[in-house]
C-alpha cells in the first residue's frame, strides 16, 4: 500500500501564518489545479467552480495512488480574489465585479499527462461538468506578506487595511500578484468566529 503523504505537514510554513501580526515569508514556485470565475464568494459560479474542482482534484489523488503508488491528502482551497477597478473589491455592493481564481495545490511528482489522464475519467463518470475549465499551472509568488485571520470573512478588512495603509508603505513595499487566501477551515461546518484563513499577499520594493 502507498505511504500517504501529507502536503499541510510537508509544506508547514505554507499552509501556516502567524496570527499575532504579518509576517515575511518567500515561496518558490508551486504546482495548482485552478479554474477562474467572477461574482460574489458562495454565488452559482463559485458554487459551479467547486463542483468541478473538487472531483478533479481528487480524481487526480486517486489516480497517484493507483497508477503511480504514491498517495497524498487533498490539501485545502484555496482563492485568489481581485478586481479590475480595485475600489470594486474594498467597496461593499460590488461583488459582481469581483473576480477569483479557486485553485488546489498539486504534489510536485503530478504532471500534466497525469492531471488530463485524471480529468478523462471523471468526465467519463461525471459526463453534466465541465471540466474543460480546469487547467494545471505553476504560480510562483516570491516575497509575501502573511497573516492568520481567526473568525468570519466579514472581519478581514480591517487586517487588510493594516496592510495596505500602514505595513507596506513603512517597508517600501508594494502589491505583486492577487489578494490569496486559502481555508484551513470548513465554513459549513465550522462556526464563523472559529474559521481560520491564511491572508496571503504577494509584494515587492516599491520603486
């Protein structure tokens, strides 16, 4: 029987942050099974997104346990959010314009052939999804800065605004990829002031 390896205890400082303050940390480049969309979290889009990204990620975990012999937990969700104007994604009511990119991490030994070998099976059992929409792609955010918000997605401006108006101005830094956060944990089954989520922001020196 394959070893089951575990990505959150493999790749600790990534999928933990400190919840005291912000901290620097630096990722090198990571593998992701994504699907992008637009509109409000929790609306029919995102809904859609999850029910695609979730068979293919684990049909992809079934398929390394079966085909290659290494087998390995699903790690959590996570999101890069955005906007194209940015107002639209700190200013209440315009959720519409939001847009996201939903994505699970992929064990580095996963390649494309093994991803669309994964992906032609569960079309084949799941014929009414999509799963063109789904694609594999490295994201290489570099220098971040990162936080653990402990409570509701609601609560996570103000922690944001710290680091938007205060902590990266005073480091001469500035923004370098999307807003990212990934859920450590379930919110249908975990109490809003207990959910935990890793508030990740890619930077860079300010010129």
């Amino acid at each position: 029987m394959a070893n089951k390896i575990d990505l959150k205890r493999e790749l600790k400082d990534y999928f933990s942050a400190s919840k005291s303050g912000w901290e620097e940390v630096t990722f090198p480049a990571l593998n992701y099974m994504m699907v992008d969309g637009q509109r409000e979290p929790g609306g029919v889009e995102y809904v859609a997104a999850l029910e695609v990204l979730y068979p293919a990620a684990y049909g992809t975990k079934f398929y390394s346990k079966l085909e290659l012999g290494r087998d390995y937990g699903v790690p959590p969700l996570e999101g890069l959010w955005w906007a194209e104007d940015f107002n639209a994604y700190v200013q209440d009511g315009r959720r519409e314009e939001w847009r996201w990119t939903l994505m699970i991490m992929l064990p580095d030994w996963i390649t494309q052939d093994h991803v669309d070998a994964a992906l032609a099976t569960q079309a084949r059992k799941k014929p009414s999804l999509d799963f063109s929409r789904l694609r594999m792609e490295a994201l290489e955010e570099g220098l971040s800065m990162q936080h653990l918000h402990l409570g509701p997605f609601s609560e996570e401006g103000l922690k944001l605004a710290q680091l938007h108006e205060e902590i990266l101005p005073e480091r001469g830094l500035t923004f370098n990829g999307h807003h990212h956060e990934i859920y450590l944990s379930d919110p249908r089954r975990t109490a809003p002031e207990k959910l935990r989520t890793v508030l990740r922001q890619p930077v860079k020196p300010a010129i």
